[in-house]
C-alpha cells in the first residue's frame, strides 16, 4: 500500500513538472518573439519663423452704452418702441403724463404775453418822458423772469419724453403703461455695436513695443472658429501699482453685429519681431505630468520600415495646430503623429500618411 501511494506521488509529481516546464518554455518563446510593427502617420519637424505674439484676455464693451432712464417722476403714459429694435438719435422712447405741466406752461405763455405787452407799452412813454427809468427797468426784470420761467417748465415738459441719446439697438424693456416711474429708473438698454471696443490688460514689460495702430485679432467663445480683427485705438499711460499690467483698448468693425458688449475674447497681438522656431504637430507630443516625449522616426538598420525612439521634448509657445519645441529634436527629422499609445522605444513601425490630418498655424473650417 505504501509503494502504491509513492508511485502515485510520483506519477502526479511529474505531470505537474512536466506542466510547469511546458509553461515556462512558452513564456519565454513569447518573451522572445518580434511584435508586428505599428502603422503610424508621421511629420517631418519644420523649421518656421513666427512672429513675436502678445496674448491676453479681454472682454468687449460698446462705443456707447447706457440704460436710458428718465429724469422725472410720473405714470408711463405711452411707450414707443419694441424690445430688441434699432433706433436713431432723438426718437422718443417713452412719455410720462404731463398734463399740470403743460397746463402751467400754458398759464406762463399767458404772462409773457401780459409782460411784453406792459414792457411795450412802458417803453414808449418812456420815450415820451412820461414814465421813469425805474418803471422801464421794473417792466423789463418782468419780461426777463416770465421769459425764464417759461424756459424752466419747457425743460421740465421735455423731461416727461425720454428719447434715445445715440443711434443703437434697444434692450429689454424695463417698464409698463400706467407705471409709476422715479428719476434714475431704467427704462431700456442701448448699444452701439459698430464699431465696438475690446480692452485688455498687458504685464508692463510689454509697454514699449505697443503703439496705436497695430492689428490684433481675437477670438470669442460665441464663434470658436472665427477670428476678428482690428487695431489698437489707446493705450493707457498708467501701470496698475498692485497688478503691474497696463490698459489697452482696440476697435473693431462688427458691421454684422455678432460681436456684442460683454463677450469674453482671448486677444492675439501681433508684434513685428520675428524669430526662427522649430514646430512638430501638437499630435505628435505625448504629454506627461514628468516630461512630454515624441517619437522620433529612422530608418530600421535591416529590412524596411522604421524604428521608433522616444525623445523627450521641451515645449514652447502653441499656434493653432502647431507646438514649438525648444529642444529634443532637429530640423527635418520625422516625428510620429498618430498612433503614440501603441509605440514602444525602439519599435518597429510603418508609416502610412494616407490619411493623415492637416496641421495649420491658424486652423479653420476652411483649411480642415
């Protein structure tokens, strides 16, 4: 019975061997065995010469932007306008009763008529001797008075009819018929939209290369895709004393109108300093927290293809689809674009640009 159960620990002992050594033998078959090169698209790394760019952030403010509000207290009599429509300069926008109003304007007009009356008809008996230079002098201080009282109750009339300041588009109207409104109420946005101003802050150590004149372009989150342009109008001649950065304001066309008073704009200001850079497509860096790397493409020693070598990279200013990089490659090298995921140092790869993507400076819907 012993030797039955030796020979069956045996037996066992061995299959389990036998297993075990099958399995290692294959693992290291695995470990040995060539992967099948990986299909990439690649880039040649470009030498260009870029322009000395200044970014900033910005936000876009009218011309000429107020909430129109009236300067007198009473019931919103009628109303003339629409929410959203365009106005000229002067057209009457609202009106408050104004009935005591003009009923004292009336009683006035009816003095001045009275006191011209009586200053005639004093100054002609003045001329005859008959009357005083005091009683001349009392009759024309009447005139004078009724005469400036009657300009103050036009005013006051005039403030009743709230009109338009500028030429603009209207907002949302902010009052009702038979409202009861005070001074200082607002009644309704207006905007001048074309031309329209962008302002923007600069750090002060780019003060002296801006001047008036110089084109800026800017995009907004309303229209990713589009690029406006423009040119700088001002410059403030004050450096903030907590901030260091300084104010610049530029104008631009907005004839369409899709730029509007309030949007966020990241601001591109093109300086006429230029300099040579090195730029591979921002698809060929694989970033990394410890350093960004490409894959830099040579020719394989035997056979076809190409062996991928890793690189770290140092980055530098991105334009559009392109990244400048400050060190780790050369002028003319290839550089693989897609497919980073899937390359390993010193792997085999094919390059297929078939269907390789474009890469602009200044990407568009145009040039996709």
């Amino acid at each position: 019975m012993l030797l039955m159960l030796l020979g069956c620990l045996l037996l066992f002992g061995g299959i389990f061997a036998f297993k075990m050594f099958g399995k290692m033998m294959m693992n290291r078959a695995f470990d040995t065995m060539a992967l099948p090169p990986a299909t990439v698209t690649s880039a040649s790394v470009e030498q260009q010469t870029w322009s000395t760019r200044l970014s900033a952030v910005g936000s876009l403010r009218a011309v000429n932007g107020v909430e129109v509000t009236t300067q007198a207290e009473g019931v919103v009599s009628n109303i003339y306008f629409k929410s959203g429509e365009t106005v000229e300069a002067g057209a009457l926008l609202v009106e408050l009763t104004a009935e005591p109003e003009r009923a004292q304007l009336k009683v006035l007009e009816a003095e001045l008529q009275l006191a011209r009356r009586d200053y005639d008809r004093i100054k002609k008996l003045h001329g005859r001797g008959v009357t005083t230079d005091a009683e001349l002098d009392d009759a024309l201080s009447t005139l004078e008075q009724v005469l400036a009282s009657i300009e103050v109750q036009r005013a006051t009339v005039a403030e009743r009819r709230v009109k338009a300041p500028f030429s603009g588009q209207l907002g949302i109207r902010q009052v009702d018929l038979g409202e009861n409104i005070s001074p200082g109420d607002p009644v309704v946005s207006l905007q001048q939209l074309s031309p329209i101003y962008a302002d923007f802050s600069l750090p002060e150590q780019h003060f002296a290369q801006l001047q008036v004149g110089q084109t800026i372009s800017l995009r907004t989150g309303a229209y990713p895709e589009r690029r406006f342009a423009g040119q700088v109008t001002a410059i403030d001649p004050r450096i903030d004393n907590e901030s260091r950065n300084f104010l610049v304001q530029a104008t631009l066309p907005n004839d369409g109108q899709e730029l509007r008073p309030g949007m966020y704009a990241d601001v591109t200001l093109e300086l006429a300093a230029e300099r040579s850079v090195l730029v591979v497509p921002r698809t060929a860096i694989r970033f990394a927290p410890y350093g960004n790397s490409v894959f830099v493409l040579q020719e394989a020693t035997e056979g076809e293809g190409y062996v991928a070598n890793r690189r770290v990279v140092q980055t530098g200013e991105e334009r559009g689809d392109l990244v400048e990089i400050l060190k780790g490659v050369e002028a003319g090298q290839q550089v693989a674009t897609s497919g980073l995921l899937k390359l390993r140092n010193e792997g085999a790869v094919i390059i297929n640009n078939e269907n390789r993507p474009s890469s602009e400076i200044d990407p568009n819907p145009e040039n996709r």
